[in-house]
C-alpha cells in the first residue's frame, strides 16, 4: 500500500522501481494499492503508471501485465470509515491473489501524517494479518530529536522497530553499499584504516539544481537538515565503523551505532570553529543566470536558512582520534558529485620529485554518483625521467562497455524490505544520535544572524569553507580533477 500515490515521490521514483523489480522476474505473486485523497479512476490510476514508467525507462511491452495488479483507493488518511474500508479491499486483493497476509505500508507523503497513519492502522485493523507486516517511512523523521522521539512513539505502538523501515535513499546507492566491500574484503585497505596512515577524509554531495518548487519544505528544513543529519553522517558512519562480527543488520547497525555514540558533540562557541552554512546569491550555471536563494518562490526574502553546509567531524575513539572527516553539501555549486576521498598520510621523506614539487598524496576515491567507481591515486616513476615521479590512477567504474548495471537506489531498497533485510535502513539509535548532534548546530545557528548570501551560484560554496580545511593544513581536493576515468 502506497500512501500518497499521486504524489511526485510515487510517480518518479517507486513505480519505475516497482516495475524494475517485476521486470526481473522478482515480483511474482504481489499487488499494489495506490490511497490519496483525489479522486480518480482506477483505469486514471493505471494510465498514470504507465506514464510514470514510460517517462522514467522508455515503451515496455509489458506494461499492461504490470499496472493490471495495481489498484486505487480515495482516502481521507484522518477518518477511521476510510482505513475499515481499505481493510477490507485489502482483504479481498490478498485472497484473490494469494499473498498470504504479507502487507508493506510505504508513507510516501508529508512528514506530519506518518504518526497519524500508523496509529490508524493499527487501530483500524489493518495491520492485523497472518503474515507479515512492514513500514517504510521517508525522510525526515521529525525535525529535532523531540519531535523524531515523538513520532517514533506513536509509530511504534503500531509497528516494532524490527517492522519500521525508516528509508535513505543513499544508502541504497551501489558505491555506497560498497564501502564495506572496500573495506573488509581488501587486506591492502583495512589494515591502513586508521589514524596512523590516514591524514583526512573528506565527503562532498554538491547539487547544481538549487531547491526549486520545494521552497517551503526548505525553509523549514535547511541543509544541515535536509541533508547532514542523515546521508552525510550515514556515510560517515560507513567509512568509521569497526569490523562487523558477522554481516547481519544486527552487527552492521551496532557498529554504526557505535560511530554515532563517538562523535564530538560540538555547541556553543566552538559551532563556528567546526561548522560552515552558506547561502547561494545570484550566478551563472550551464551559461544562464539563476536567482539568489531569497528570490525563490515560498522563500522569505530575509531568509536565514542555510543551502550550504561544510564542517569538521571529530570522531573520538582509539581507531579516528585526530583525524578529521570533512564534509561538505550544498545547493546551486559549480558541480553536480557526490565523492568520497580518503588521503593518506604523506611518506616521511621526499625522495622523488614531481616536476619540482612534493609528490602527491596517495587517495582512494569512491565515485558515488553521477559516475559509479573506484580510483586509486598512486605515484610511479615517468617514462625517460631520471628520478621524476608522476601520478597516475587505477581506476575501476560501474560504466562503459562492461558496465554493471546498477539499478535505482529505491529498486534495491525496496527489494530488501520484501526480504525483510534492513541492514541498509536506519534504526532508530542511529536517528536519535544523529539528531541529538544536529539540534547544537541548529541552535546556535537559530539563535544567530548571518551574512547571506555568501556564495555565487555555480561555485563550490563560501571561502570559509576552504579556510575551514586550510588551517588544518588541507584542501578540498577539485571533484572534476578526481573524476573516474572509464576505459573504451
């Protein structure tokens, strides 16, 4: 059951997802019920399925097949007469088609009816089934601590949290995923994992598009919201956890957790000495003029919220100390990447010479997105040099002629909820911490006017943000110096 069918989240992402998964023969026995509150047709229902999956992978000879097992229900999601009359359609679609009580609710709609809806259906009866029952719920949950410890009270009186699938898109992305793989299946990598070879690791998820239509989300939201309090700690959790015992979601959340439990809470004074917002002014990208972020519609002309967030993340335990994962996200920058650098510490002694300068330092770079892949930045000697040395790069990406294919984040995601697999959905632990050091920020930031705008569009965000790494005596390295090199 989805709940916000009609919504933009359903038609661009869950039906082309929904139908990539029956495609490949992983959907056998299943059927779908749309509920919003339109009202449309069952056959408009159907039609706009279609659209959706035409629009997003092109004609399919199959589709008529596939929208015949989807259905639409009108609901209104705070009338009890609405959920008794859902139930029972339900229970007519698992008859017919045999699903034996398995039932998944995805809340694919605005953040205040999540509570509302879970506790209707339990109340409602909807969620009594012979088989299992499951919820998948999108960001944001809650938008503080209180409020996230509010509404997973409500939710969990439904739901326990083995059933509540709270969704991260980035962490259905194939490179995301592959950080363990990186790490814990590669003798050359894990024993360097540490702060006695790694000088920094630096996270950047920069957007060209600034927020468009999803003005008044924003405000309410900011970067440091939208963005830092789940994809960006989520990632850096991955990079920082321990060695799982075992790869069950159990092990992998408990040491994610742990990460969580060991960063530097930071508040009060030292907030400016870690963190960076900036707001995008004017500028030009693709050789047309954009707006600042004040001119965008459902924006306040005087607005405070940030479209730009770099920081310094301290992680204090025997593997991190000392070492500082940077990150960086923002909107309307020069660059549309999300990259993850890991630079390794310099040799101790300069021996060979790169055309009169150091030689540079050893990476590891993992390509999220656009482009999926691994490079190596290592150092070799030049052809015909004497003592000359130069970089060069091994790299291995998801594209090209022996491309995998690496389907949609939410293909996956879903798939594993019908596993019943939530390793790479977040629990509750990690969300309560993760927003436990967000709300410091977010109240000396509140509490504070700043200088907005503080940088053009179609850049990589405020100098600060550079001077944030400098006087630690580092840069952000160039994303489009660092891009994934694919062979043909």
């Amino acid at each position: 059951m989805i709940f916000g069918a009609t919504g933009d989240l359903a038609k661009r992402k869950l039906f082309p997802s929904i139908y990539r998964l029956y495609e490949r023969g992983r959907l056998e026995k299943f059927a779908v019920v749309g509920v919003a509150r339109r009202s449309i047709t069952n056959d408009e229902f159907q039609q706009s399925i279609k659209d959706s999956v035409e629009s997003a992978l092109g004609k399919k000879e199959n589709l008529d097949e596939f929208v015949s097992h989807f259905y639409y229900q009108s609901h209104d999601a705070s009338d009890s007469d609405s959920y008794v009359a859902l139930k029972d359609f339900a229970n007519q679609i698992d008859e017919q088609y045999q699903l034996e009580g398995n039932r998944i609710f995805y809340l694919a709609m605005a953040p205040e009816f999540f509570g509302p809806i879970a506790l209707h259906l339990k109340s409602d009866g909807l969620t009594d089934v012979k088989g299992y029952k499951r919820l998948i719920i999108e960001k944001p949950f809650g938008h503080n601590l209180a409020s996230a410890k509010e509404l997973n009270n409500q939710i969990r009186t439904a739901f326990s949290e083995e059933e509540i699938y709270r969704i991260d898109h980035y962490l259905g992305k194939e490179m995301v995923r592959n950080i363990e793989v990186i790490r814990f299946a590669n003798a050359i990598f894990e024993p360097l994992w540490n702060n006695r070879y790694i000088s920094n690791i630096q996270i950047t998820s920069s957007e060209v598009l600034g927020v468009e239509e999803r003005g008044r989300y924003y405000e309410n939201s900011g970067a440091l919201r939208d963005m830092v309090q789940n994809h960006m700690l989520q990632m850096v959790a991955l990079l920082a956890m321990e060695p799982p015992i075992k790869l069950t979601t159990d092990e992998i959340r408990s040491e994610k957790v742990r990460v969580f439990r060991a960063l530097r809470m930071i508040e009060g004074d030292k907030v400016n000495e870690y963190f960076v917002r900036g707001q995008y002014a004017e500028g030009t990208i693709n050789n047309e003029l954009v707006p600042k972020y004040r001119d965008e519609p459902m924006v306040a002309p005087d607005s405070n919220t940030e479209t730009f967030v770099a920081a310094k993340v301290k992680i204090d335990n025997f593997r991190w100390a000392g070492v500082p994962f940077y990150i960086r996200t923002g909107k309307r920058m020069a660059e549309k990447t999300t990259k993850i650098v890991v630079q390794f510490k310099d040799i101790p002694m300069n021996l060979y010479y790169q055309t009169d300068k150091m030689l540079n330092p050893n990476l590891l770079v993992i390509h999220i997105q656009p482009d999926e892949g691994i490079t190596l930045h290592l150092n070799a000697k030049k052809a015909g040099g004497h003592l000359d040395a130069q970089e060069v790069k091994l790299s291995f990406a998801n594209t090209g002629s022996d491309a995998m294919n690496t389907p949609e984040g939410y293909e996956k995601l879903l798939f594993d909820c019908m596993r019943g697999d939530a390793t790479n959905f977040t629990h509750w632990d990690e969300v309560a911490y993760s927003w436990a050091f967000v709300d410091k920020i977010s109240a000396v930031w509140q509490n504070t006017d700043t200088n907005f705008p503080n940088y053009p569009s179609g850049s990589m965000g405020p100098k600060e943000a550079d001077e944030l790494l400098e006087k630690d005596g580092f840069f952000w390295w160039p994303v489009t110096d660092l891009d994934v090199e694919v062979c043909k």
